[in-house]
C-alpha cells in the first residue's frame, strides 16, 4: 500500500520521526516538493539525525530514496548532507535517485533571495533564505537548469550567463563569474551522475512489482503556495496534489494519507498565526518542545492548537488519519486550550478564510480543556496515557475531523502510541 504523510499545519509538525517509524513497511520513500528548507529531525537511540533534502528513509539500510522532479536540489548542500550522514555510518551509495528533471539551486538564487527579502522590508515571509524560491522562479520563467541539463555542458553556458547577468544587474554588489558558476557545475555533474535518473518511471516500476511506496512531505498545508497562508508561504505544493506533479505518478498510486500535527501549534517566519502566545506558556511550549528551526535554529512562534488549520488541511488533502505529535510538552499544565473556530468582526468563522489579512485581525474562539499532571513521556499505549490525556486526544478527533491513529510521546522512535484500533494499524500489520 503506498501512503502519503502531509503536514497539517504550518511545517515543522514532526514528520521526519512519523516517516522514520513507518519506513519499515516499505520498500522506498519519495519527497516530491521543496528543497534543503526542510528541517526532518529523527533522533534514533538517542543520536539526532537533521535530514533536509534526503528522505528520512535513507536512515534504514534497505530503502530506496527518491528525489522527484517537484524537489529543487542544491547540489553543494546535498554533498554536505551525503557526507553527514557517512560520518554518522549511514552510507547513501546507490540507494538515492534524483530526477533528471528536478531544477537546481545555484548561488545566484541564494543572492536573489536575500535581495527580495531585503526588499519586502516589515513584510518579509521569512524565508530560509537558501535560494529555493528564485529556483522556482526560474522554473516557471522557462529558464531553469534541469540536473539532465548536466550532462551537455556545453549547452549550458548561455542559459547560465544569461541568469547570473541578470542577478549581477539587481543585486548591484561584487559581480558574479558566471564561468566559475558553469566550472562548479560541471564538476557537480561528475558527482551526481550516478544518482540521476527518470524517478517517474522508477516509480511507475516499482509499484507494478508491488512494491510499496511512502511519499513524504514538507512543509506544511498552510504553507503551501495555493492552499496556505499567501504569501506567508512557500514556494511549492506541500499538500497532497503536489505529489502527482511532484512525482510524475496517476492520481491512484496514493492509496492512503497521514496527516502529521503537533498536540499544539508553532510557525517559524512571517504571517498570522491566530493561537500564538507570548509570555510564560509561549516560553515553556518553545523550551519543553525545544521549538528551534532544524534548518535555521530560528525560535518558533508558539500556540494553542487551532482546529481551524487542521480541518481545513483535513479537507484539502483528503487526511484518513492524524499523528499528533508532542503530547509530551503538554505535561504539566492545569489547563489546556483548544481553538474551535475564530471570531471575527462580530461574525464566528468555522473555515480559514483566504484574505491574509482577514485572517490576521481574526481572534481564536477557545475551549478549555483539563490538563494533566502525570508524565506521558515514553507511554507506548494508549491505555497508559493519563485520563484526561485521553480525553483531550478525543476531541482533537472530534473537532479536527479525524481520528488520531499514531501519537508520539518523546523524541525517539521507540516512544509512539499506534493505536491498535486505527487504519494505521490496518495500514501496517
């Protein structure tokens, strides 16, 4: 069965650990959006692994990996990251596949994107700042290097000089040697070479011997660039139809979808955020959860959990389930609050409205729920979980309209509640 894991919140959600627990019942895991912005932390008996643009699959010695068309890769920033992973014993070698007609990121997208956010001022989306969007840009404008484009060197040069003419002309500092950008490409070429193929067919293969497939996200639905919170997003479709772009697949190869969200909620960057905290409870959320981006080590904003978002990303990407994430950071408080719907210039909304700025004046509507004293670190089964625990993963079912099959309770793959009754368990006996 192939299954897609999808944030169903503002990024940031834990899928890397969720992809990493269910990877064993596959044979390959394929990313289909985004690039190194993804930050997919997976701690494995106590070492902490950061994957940003390698799916989190690599960490399991049998399973394929796959890069799609829909990714943009940075060539240096995946050397680095090969190189990580083979200093920590973990060797890629032949288990990586990167389309031919994924787009790359080159240093003058890096350029252009701290220029464009400069040039927004207050209204800066907050972006990584590692070159990703200009790289889209560039892929709609018709004037992107494809990683197929490698293999004919010659044929590049005019399309490169041409683009790092045009960064030299906006960004108006030391200008760039578009000679030196087609001497490092070359050389990137040489190395990538054996991890380039047509991963829309490998795939098309794959499945037509049975073999099973998890496509895994990143980002989250409400940075997706039609569904989010625009512009406070990102530069692709991190929902579930960016996998059939994204991939090259039929619309029946997805079989089932997971969606994964914190037990509260956080956004790094720009753009509304309706539960947001300050103070006492913020700081506790961010410490406890130890809410540092993975890929920026920027603090994240912290909230309550917004019904709101999820069921609007329950909506969106068809979600047969949830993994609620950082139960654990809950421990302690006396009394827990949940966003049902927002209010709004006297009117109560039940659905995220499209204007950002509607959505920025808007107000949470909240339930109280009772909190718990107990630990729930390191539970394993539901049962175990203290009452009201449970009672507060039930109506998160109830208003977020879908039930919560997988439940994490620490950092380690090893603290996960499946729970015995859901379509996960269905999914993965």
């Amino acid at each position: 069965m192939n299954i897609a894991v999808i944030g169903a919140q503002w990024g940031d959600e834990g899928k890397g650990k969720i992809v990493d627990l269910l990877t064993p019942h596959f044979q390959v895991v394929a990313r289909y959006q985004g690039g190194h912005n993804a930050g997919h932390t997976v701690y494995v008996r106590g070492t902490k692994f950061v994957l940003h643009l390698i799916p989190s699959g690599i960490l399991h010695p049998d399973v394929m990996c796959v890069i799609g068309n829909g990714v943009v890769v940075d060539p240096e920033a995946l050397f680095r990251e090969v190189e990580g992973l083979a200093a920590a014993g973990i060797e890629v070698g032949g288990r990586l596949l990167i389309s031919d007609r994924a787009h790359l990121i080159l240093p003058y997208h890096r350029d252009l994107d701290l220029l464009h956010e400069a040039r927004r001022g207050e209204r800066k989306i907050g972006t990584t700042s590692r070159g990703i969007g200009p790289a889209y840009e560039d892929k709609v404008g018709r004037r992107g290097i494809r990683a197929c484009d490698l293999a004919d060197m010659a044929g590049l040069e005019d399309e490169v000089r041409e683009n790092v003419q045009a960064r030299n002309r906006l960004v108006g500092d030391v200008a760039m040697d578009w000679r030196a950008i087609v001497e490092r490409l070359r050389a990137c070429g040489e190395r990538m070479a054996p991890w380039i193929g047509d991963t829309a067919l490998y795939l098309a293969q794959a499945m037509s011997q049975g073999r099973s497939i998890l496509f895994e996200g990143a980002q989250g639905t409400q940075l997706d660039i039609d569904h989010g919170t625009y512009p406070y997003v990102t530069s692709s479709n991190a929902t579930v139809g960016g996998i059939y772009a994204g991939l090259g697949i039929g619309y029946r190869s997805v079989e089932g979808v997971l969606g994964v969200a914190k037990a509260y909620t956080t956004r790094v960057g720009g753009g509304p955020l309706p539960t947001e905290l300050s103070g006492t409870i913020a700081d506790v959320l961010r410490e406890s959860g130890q809410e540092y981006g993975a890929s920026t080590g920027r603090p994240r904003r912290c909230g309550w959990y917004d019904a709101v978002a999820v069921r609007y990303a329950v909506r969106t990407n068809g979600l047969d389930a949830l993994a609620l994430t950082k139960l654990d950071v809950l421990d302690g408080f006396d009394q827990i609050l949940v966003c049902a719907a927002y209010r709004c210039g006297g009117r109560v909304l039940d659905e995220l409205p499209a204007d950002v700025r509607l959505l920025e004046a808007c107000e949470p509507v909240y339930e109280a729920l009772p909190g718990w004293s107990q630990p729930t670190r390191g539970i394993r089964a539901f049962a175990g979980l203290p009452a009201a625990a449970q009672a507060y993963v039930r109506r998160l079912e109830e208003i977020s309209g879908a039930p919560v099959a997988i439940l994490s309770t620490g950092s380690d793959r090893d603290d996960t509640i499946i729970r015995e009754d859901s379509i996960a368990a269905r999914w993965f006996r």
